[in-house]
C-alpha cells in the first residue's frame, strides 16, 4: 500500500486514531449519499465522487538510532526497522485495540505515524446499515456493481496470518494480521452466523457444540445481571434484542424464549462488562470442523483474548467417567480441514497460562484438588475428527489413538485450537465425557442422568472462572508462542 499525499503526520496515538475516525466517517457519509441518490434518482457517483470511498490508511515508520528497547510483551514491539502500513475499518469500534497497539509503539519506540485516505475502496454492501436499503429502490446488484465498488475476493486474504506475504523493496511490511477489507468481509459474516451484531461480541469467548450449555450460560447470566456489585450490564440475544438488571424475572424470560436463535446456524450470547469491552461471549457451533474453523475465522477479527471449547467429547480410557472432564495438552489433528492451511505436521502447543488457569478454575468450582481433582480431570491428547462415524474405522484408527496415546475423541477441539495458533488467539479445551464408545457406553435417547445434568452447569462454571483468572494476566497472556520471527507489530 503506497502512501497517499494527502497522508498527514500524527503526533500521538490518540490523533492517528482520532484522524483514522474523521477520514473513516467521511467516506461512509460520501458513499451512501452517493448510494441513496442511485437507488432514487439513478444517477451514478462521478470519479470523483468514487474516489473519497476508500478505507483510512495508517503508515508507521521505524528508523532507530540505537538499541530496541527491552520488553516481555509478545504485541506492540517492531523488530525490523522500515516502514509499516494497513487499512482500518471502524476505527471508532476499535479505539481501544488501535491506542493498546500504537502507543507502545510511538512512546517506547519512537516510530513516527501518518494517516490519510488509502487505495482500497470500500465495498458498498459493508457501508449499509439495514441491509434493506436496496429494495426501496428496485436496483439490482449488477448494476450497483457498476458503478460502486463491491467485494473482491482477490482482495481479502489472509496471506499475512499465514506467512505467504513477501517483502517487496519499496512497499511497506504489513502493521496487522488483517486489513480492512478483511475485517469487514468477517463482521458481516459473524452477523449472518450469529444473529448478532458483530459489535457485541465480547473478547473472551467460549465455544460449545451442545444447546445445553447455552441454556445454563443464559440462566447463569441473568442471575448475575441481578446480583448486587455485579459489572456485567447487559445481555445480548440472538436476533438483537438484550437483557438488563432492569428487567424482570418474567420479561426477562419472556425475551429469552422469544429469540430467534433457531434463525442462525451458530447463535451467539453475549454478556457485556463495564463498558462493553470485556465481557463473554458463548457461540453454538454445532457439530464438526467446518463449522469450527468458519466461525473461528470471522472471530479472530475481533482481535479476542481467548476462545476456550468446552463441549462433549468421547471417553477412550476404561477409567473415565460419564461426566468426567479432558484438559487438552495436544491434539491428533484427523478434522483436515487445516491440513494445507497449517500442514498436521506443525506442532500446536498447549498454552501454559490457559492450561494453569483451566486446572485452576477446576479446583475452584469443585472444591477438589489433588488426587480426587485428577480422578476427575485428566490431562492428555484429544484426537478430533471429520468423520462422526469415525468408529466404523475402528480398525484403521486403533493404530493412530494408541500411539497418540489420546484420551478423548471430539470433532472440533483440534480445529479450534490450530486456528487460535494459526491466527494468534489464545486458545484451551476442556471437555466433558458424554460417551465411551470403546467400552459400550454409547449415547442413548434419554440416557442423561443427573450427574450428568450437574456436570454442565459445573462445566461451564469452570469456563467462566478461567476467564476472570486469565483477565488478571494479559501481557502473560497473549504468548510469544503464537508469534513468528517476522510478525506484524499488532497483536
């Protein structure tokens, strides 16, 4: 991305951000005015006019005189002097990512930023808000094609995330993971997919592939929305409409039973904390690794914590129990679904902090430690496959699970964390027992027990505790175990 003239120089993180916002909102006002009078009037954006719909870039340049300075943060650190660049899209829903990562940069640093209008256009469906603007109009999308700019596939990507980027002599290094056309392509995505604006997402999310958790988080939340001193404020449901303390207990049940999750092929909860900003999200997935690496894309845009699956999994140790759980240490990729992406020889580590904080939080809401923790809590490889039938193999994958010495069998674990490490999200598993289908115990219409009914709601508990530990250690956090040699500075 080459400079633009009009590119001003900014003299603190707050005024490239600031700028980023002013030159943002410009350009969303120039293109639906100019859309508006199309859908009426039919009378096309002049060159012109089509030049001020573009995304704001930021350039940061780095030229030090001495030493860098010394930092334990895996984020926010320059390691090849230069000039770096990207495009931003809502900037103004990003000011506390943005600042988190350019001040570090501009104050320990000394890079120097600029801002003005880039060379990417902004696709015309990302600058809509009702989605039903067109109708009014009767214009199709052939001719908005025309005269508009629409979305590109050749121009979204993730060639940075997945080290295909080269350096070329003149052009700036990538300054983040994505830009913004391939932000906004995943906000439209994560609305389609979960019924929710992308804006209520939160940055600790949890990922489940069972309906039942999703019933005990939201009887958990509204609970907590009424508790005295809480700081969660507000209860985002699938379809739009939220929750507060204000509501009542009858309201309030009435709003859940009314949203539409079943519209939306992984609803979405969000509970928000404080400001907005750093409260939980649980996402239904469903069953499978499609699904898992789809939604894992579309989130790792909003620049999450965490993600943390806990769903089901298959017991393959006599000793398990139903309602036992499986801390992942590793995992024997068989979902394929990465394998060209982040080939399943490429090791995916666990992360010590999420590891420490799961067995934490485990003891915390059991009451139990030592032994009696660990004949409940195993530690050990999760093997997740893309076939759900994958035990009429069985003869072709006792092999594979014995020498991976695996413990449990899932569908999306493995997924979900070789998408974390590819796309530089801290992740961890845990999983309940459900079944143990090489030992006979196969799941059966109605065979839940009570037990088993306890082990959700203290399993999701589990899930929650780990986020309020992990909240207390961010810079630990986000690990350099997720970042190569030549990362772009943002986190």
């Amino acid at each position: 991305m080459s400079r633009d003239p009009a590119a001003l120089p900014c003299a603190s993180a707050e005024a490239a951000v600031d700028r980023l916002e002013a030159l943002y909102e410009a350009a969303i006002a120039a293109e639906r005015a100019a859309l508006d009078r199309f859908i009426d009037q039919r009378i096309p954006p002049t060159p012109e006019e089509r030049a001020r719909f573009r995304y704001p870039g930021l350039w940061l340049r780095w030229a030090p005189e001495g030493p860098p300075p010394q930092t334990r943060r895996a984020w926010a650190k320059l390691q090849v002097s230069g000039d770096y660049a990207t495009t931003i899209t809502q900037p103004a829903a990003f000011r506390a990512y943005l600042l988190e990562q350019l001040r570090p940069l501009v104050e320990e640093y000394g890079a120097t930023l600029e801002v003005g209008p880039s060379d990417q256009e902004i696709p015309y469906p990302y600058v809509l808000e009702g989605g039903d603007e067109l109708a009014r109009g009767g214009v199709s999308a052939a001719e908005l094609a025309r005269h508009f700019p629409v979305p590109m596939l050749s121009a979204v990507g993730d060639e940075v995330a997945d080290g295909l980027w080269r350096f070329r002599d003149g052009a700036p290094r990538p300054m983040a993971l994505f830009d913004a056309a391939r932000v906004d392509y995943s906000l439209r995505r994560l609305q389609h997919y979960t019924g929710t604006d992308w804006r209520s997402v939160q940055p600790w999310i949890l990922l489940t592939n069972y309906q039942r958790y999703i019933g005990q988080f939201v009887d958990w939340a509204l609970v907590e929305l009424k508790r005295p001193g809480t700081d969660y404020t507000r209860l985002v449901l699938p379809g739009g409409a939220s929750i507060t303390h204000e509501h009542d207990a009858a309201t309030a049940a009435t709003l859940v039973a009314e949203a539409p999750w079943q519209r939306f092929q992984m609803p979405a909860y969000h509970l928000l904390r404080g400001e907005g900003r750093d409260g939980l999200t649980i996402v239904n997935i469903g069953v499978g690794p499609s699904n898992a690496k789809t939604i894992s894309d579309h989130l790792a845009v909003t620049r999450p914590h965490c993600w943390l699956m806990i769903g089901h999994c298959g017991g393959l140790r006599q000793s398990q129990e139903i309602g036992d759980y499986v801390l992942a240490h590793g995992y024997l990729r068989r979902d394929r679904i990465l394998d060209d992406l982040l080939p399943p020889e490429i090791p995916v580590p666990a992360l010590a902090e999420v590891q420490v904080a799961l067995q934490q939080a485990a003891a915390e809401v059991t009451g139990e430690a030592g032994e009696a923790l660990k004949r409940r809590l195993r530690t050990g490889t999760v093997v997740s496959y893309d076939d759900r039938n994958w035990e009429l193999r069985w003869s072709q994958e006792r092999l594979r699970i014995n020498l991976s010495r695996a413990i449990a069998v899932d569908m999306e674990s493995g997924t979900l964390a070789a998408q974390g490490y590819r796309l530089r999200v801290p992740y961890g598993t845990l999983l309940c027992v459900s079944d143990k289908p090489l030992h006979g115990e196969i799941k059966l219409p109605g065979a839940a027990t009570a037990f088993y009914q306890r082990a959700v709601s203290e399993h999701l508990a589990i899930g929650i505790a780990t986020f309020g530990i992990l909240r207390q250690q961010l810079t630990a956090l986000h690990s350099r175990k997720l970042r190569a040699f030549d990362e772009p500075p943002f986190r």
